[in-house]
C-alpha cells in the first residue's frame, strides 16, 4: 500500500484528536479516519465505520492485513506528530511575540 497523500483536521475536545483523509497510490481515498485517546494519553486509529439498527458499529473500510495496518498507523501518527509541532512552534511564536510563553504537552 502507497499511502501518498494524507490530510488531517485537529480535534482538541474529547478524546477525538484529529479526522484524517489519506490517499492511496493517487486513485482512491479514504475520508472519515479518526485518531483517538485512550486512557493514559495512549492514541489509536478507528476507521470509518457505520451504525447498525441494534447500535453496533461496522468498519465501512479496513486494512487487508496487519501490516498493511501497522503502515497506515505509522505514517498517520508521524503526520499527526508533525502537525503537532506545528502547532506547538505556532503557539510559542505567538506567545513571545506578545510577551509570554506557552506549554504544549504531546
């Protein structure tokens, strides 16, 4: 699996972290991807998924193997990651632009 293409919208309520879009060898993508927060801080990957009349949820999409699975994961997180710095540097620019700094925890 080609993952080339993965776009992110962060969460910063609940234990939703961030909605993810990823594109897989520039021909189809898939939208609707979540990062999640267990306890303890620990993050996962939840895939689309749909509800059923009896209130249970069904994957709509998912990975063939578990290795195709542990590669999307580790290239979501390394962007998520990214994204957080991001922000973290973002935040702490602005802070000292107006005087003061600013603690990002991961």
């Amino acid at each position: 699996m080609n993952i080339t293409k993965i776009s992110m919208r962060k969460c910063f309520y609940g234990m939703m972290k961030a909605v993810v879009s990823i594109t897989i060898n520039n021909d189809i993508t898939v939208c609707g991807i979540k990062i999640l927060e267990k306890e303890k801080g620990r993050l996962y990957i939840a895939m689309p998924s749909r509800q059923d009349n009896s209130g249970k949820y069904h994957d709509v999409v998912r990975p063939a193997s578990s290795e195709a699975r542990k590669s999307m994961e580790s290239l979501i997180f390394l962007e998520y990651y990214k994204q957080l710095e991001k922000t973290r540097r973002s935040l702490n620019a602005r802070a000292i632009n107006e005087g003061s700094t600013v603690d990002f925890e991961r």
